[in-house]
C-alpha cells in the first residue's frame, strides 16, 4: 500500500477529494506516516465516525499536533464518561445565548474602538488586527487577564495565532507554535492557581462565593471536576482555558475569508450593509462552507470497527473528510459557488454542513464553539463590509496546499475610514 504523507503534505486540502475523484466514494485505504489509514466521505460515514463503538480518541492524534494546536491532556483525546464530563464543562460556558451575545458584544466594541485607531494609520494588516481584536474580546469575556503593558495584547494575538498556523508544518511555523503554546500554559495555568486561591479566600471569608468573580470560563475551568471527582492539574487546565481562547482567536481565519467574499463578490458586501441579522447569519454560514479551515478529523479504529460490513483492523487510522463533505455536488448544487442564500432562513443540517466536526456536540467530539463562530462571524462581516477602505495591489490568492489556508497577503487595507 503506498505512503500518502507526500501527496497530503504537497496537497493539502485538496488531496482527499483528488483521490475521491479518482477512486470513487468507497473508503480509500493508504498509510500515513507509515501507519494503515483509511479516509471515509458522505454523511454516513459522518454518522459512523461519531460513534465510540468504532473510533476512538486516545492516542490517536500525533505529538505535534498536541504540542502546537491542542495540548496535551485536552478534551480532543478523551473517550467515554472521561470526555462526557470534561465535554459539559465546555458546552455549559460556550453554548448559553446570553454568553454568547455577550461575547459578540464584547467583540463589536472592540472592533470599533480599533476602527478608531485605523483611521489615523494608512494601511492595516486585516488579519493581525483582527486577531487583536478577538484576543482583547475573549480574554475579557474568559476572565483571562492580558499581560501588563502597551503591546499585551498584541503579544498574546500573536502566540494564539501561531498555535493554529504552526500545527501542519515541520518548518519554523511549527517551532513558533511549540514556543507559543509553553509560554502561553504557564502563564495561564498561574493565573488558574491564582483564581483557586482567590476563590478559597473568598468562601473562607463570607461562607460562598458571592464576590461575582467567578463567573468566567478561567474559574469554570479552575473549578470544574473530571469524571473522578477531581480538580483539573494547573497544567492541564491551562490546556482547556486555551481550547476556548485559541479558537476563538481562530476565526480571524473566517474574518480574512469574509473580507476575501466581499472584495470577489462586491455584491455579497452591498447585501451585508443593506441586509439584516438573517443575511448576516447566511453569509457567515457560508464562509464556513466555502472557505478551507479544518481539512479533516481523525481518529483510531477500534476492535469492534466494521465499515459497511468490511472490518477495519483496530488502530487503523480513520479520516473524515471534511473539507470534501462540504464541498460534495451531492450535498451542495455547485458546491465552489459561494452563494449565502443556501441558508437563508434555513437551518443548516447537522451532518451536511460539518466545517467543525458532525454529529452531536454532547456526546461526541463535535466543535463546542461553532454557535460562538458563528456569533463573531455574524457581528464583525457587516461590520468590515460597512467600513470605507481601498484595497492595494496585493495577493489574494488562497493556496489549498498551505494548512491552514489564508489570503496570502493576509488582506491589507488602506484608507480605512469608520461607517459608511
Ligand atoms: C473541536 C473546528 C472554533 C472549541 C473542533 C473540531 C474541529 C473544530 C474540526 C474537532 C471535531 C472532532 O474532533 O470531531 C473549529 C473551527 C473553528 C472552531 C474551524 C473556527 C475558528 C471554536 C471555538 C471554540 C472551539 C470558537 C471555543 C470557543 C473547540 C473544542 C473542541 C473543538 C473545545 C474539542 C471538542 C471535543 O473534543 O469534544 N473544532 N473550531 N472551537 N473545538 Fe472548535
């Protein structure tokens, strides 16, 4: 059986489809990093996947990607009751309504306090400043305080983006992301300790804890209990803390993905600034569909795996393919069209639209933070489309062999004046 390290390494996200196209929709049985994996596409495969009588998580994703992208000890690698428990305390602080606006608050008044600051500058890096904005709204919002000084922010935006851009790649990306990821645990998994202590102090004094600190996703984290009844070690605690902060960070990915819709398709900019909230919500659903993030999701087979009646031996590694879900002409009519009105008043299906995983969120490992996304990617697109920029010559161009993918110039913008 050949090796498709190589073909996925220069391929990207286009790989799994390419061989789709050439194999047919069956499994397609290869190796990767000289273990036997097997890459399974359609919506049953959706359902098969996100079932723990056939895949399992536990030592199924490779050191480097925990060590840049994830952490070790995190929510991704749990099974069973362990990842129930630790799943609950995610889904309690990110799925809330009220939580959820709160956040997208938080990330509107950042945005236009930074529109303020592009004013007096000639050119922005949409990218960066997006993620600044983002890191300011979060770590707000989590109970995660910014490092002291001018430049706190900026720093920790910087190191949160690294984690992401770096988990794919064995170049300098990726050493980045390692030295991003020990500098942001430690200074994290001290200000969990800090938070026990705040918090012990507090219920020692007054009987409970009525302060109304603890509220947050840092003393959630801080006070959570895993299925064995206990606390959570700094470290990894700090490990969680991130997977809510770093991903939200992360969609700057979608941001500079939106700003690329607008500049493309003038028309889908003119419809944010006329539109209202359904057209908002459309159009960040389709940035999801459309644009390349996750390419695929992986696991281990376990000893009971069967799919469609041939056995897939344990601890094969099984893909799903994502990236070609959302992007298959059975699911989507002309599926490289970017056109919102596919969700305009519908709900998109659980297992079709699947940019962040599929199945349900409770009980498998499905993206906890997709009604958080979709929140800041509602609130900020019309936003960037009712501010007044020029675009300069710069390049666009969005490179399907690079994971994770992103407008090449990172989108620059000159001239950026507040409302239209
Ligand atoms: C899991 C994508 C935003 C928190 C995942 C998974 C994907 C994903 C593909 C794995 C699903 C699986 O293993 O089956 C994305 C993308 C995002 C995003 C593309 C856009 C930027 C967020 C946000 C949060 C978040 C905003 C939190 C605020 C998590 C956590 C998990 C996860 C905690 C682990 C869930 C588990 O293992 O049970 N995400 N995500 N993500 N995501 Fe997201």
């Amino acid at each position: 059986m050949i090796d498709d390290t190589l073909p996925l390494l220069m391929k990207g996200y286009a790989w799994l489809p390419d061989a789709r196209r050439r194999n047919g929709e069956g499994p397609l049985w290869t190796r990767l990093a000289g273990r036997r994996a097997v890459a399974l596409h359609g919506t049953d495969a959706v359902h098969w996947f996100y079932d723990e009588r056939n895949v399992r998580r536990q030592d199924a994703l490779p050191g480097p990607l925990l060590d840049t992208l994830f952490g070790r000890g995190a929510v991704h690698t749990l099974d069973g009751e362990a990842h129930r428990t630790r799943k609950a305390m995610f889904l309690t602080a990110l799925r809330e309504p009220r939580a959820v606006g709160e956040l997208a608050d938080l990330a509107a008044v950042e945005w236009d306090r930074a529109a303020e600051r592009w004013a007096d500058r000639e050119e922005i890096v949409l990218f960066d400043e997006t993620a600044e904005v983002l890191t300011r709204a979060v770590c707000a919002w989590a109970g995660v305080a910014l490092p002291e000084g001018r430049d706190g922010a900026r720093r920790t935006a910087e190191d949160l983006v690294a984690m992401v851009d770096g988990f794919a790649t064995a170049g300098p990306r990726h050493f980045r992301a390692r030295r991003a990821r020990k500098r942001q645990e430690a200074r994290i998994a001290d200000l969990v300790t800090a938070e026990r202590t705040r918090a012990a102090e507090a219920g020692s004094h007054t009987g409970a804890d009525v302060s109304g600190a603890d509220s947050g996703v840092l003393a959630a984290v801080a006070r959570h209990r895993d299925s064995d009844g206990s606390l959570l070690d700094p470290h990894t605690a700090a490990v969680e803390v991130l997977n809510v902060v770093r991903p939200t960070v992360a969609v700057t990915w979608f941001l500079a993905f939106a700003a690329h819709a607008q500049h493309r398709w003038p028309a889908q900019r003119t419809r944010l600034v006329a539109g209202g909230a359904e057209e908002a919500l459309a159009f960040a659903q389709e940035v999801r569909r459309f644009y390349p993030f996750a390419p695929f999701v992986a696991g281990l087979a376990t000893d009971e795996a069967h799919w469609q009646g041939e056995k897939v031996p344990a601890g094969t590694m099984v893909l799903l393919d994502l990236y070609g879900l959302n992007h298959d002409e059975k699911l989507w009519p002309d599926p490289y069209v970017f056109d919102p009105d596919r969700f305009l008043g519908r709900s998109p299906d659980r297992d079709t639209l699947v940019p962040q995983g599929g199945g349900d969120p409770a009980t498998g490992h499905r993206c906890p933070g997709e009604d958080v996304t979709v929140a800041l990617l509602a609130t900020l697109a019309p936003r960037l489309a009712r501010l007044s920029y020029d675009v300069p010559d710069q390049d666009l161009g969005i490179a399907l062999s690079r994971i994770p993918a992103r407008p090449r110039s990172k989108v620059v913008l000159r001239n950026t004046q507040g409302a239209q």
